[in-house]
C-alpha cells in the first residue's frame, strides 16, 4: 500500500512540473513574401 501511495505522489509531481515548464516561444518572423512570376510581373508594370 505504501508503495502504491508513493508512486501515485511521484506521478503527481511529475505531471505538476511538466504543467509547468515553459512552452517554446513562438515564431514571430513574417513569412517570406510571395514571389511573382512573369506574367503577373508584366501585367502589374511591378
């Protein structure tokens, strides 16, 4: 019974840090802009 009851506070606080670590941050960069290809180059006088 004892073993069980350590374990199951064992697990408890494994789940309690890993709620708590840190997430990853997130990518903020723009993506890259859209490259145009001939025609609509043409037509957009760009």
């Amino acid at each position: 019974m004892q073993r069980i009851s350590r374990l199951t506070l064992a697990a408890l606080i494994t789940l309690g840090l890993a709620a708590c670590a840190t997430a990853p941050q997130q990518d903020l960069t723009p993506p890259p802009s859209k490259r145009l290809d001939a025609k609509t180059t043409l037509e957009n006088r760009r």
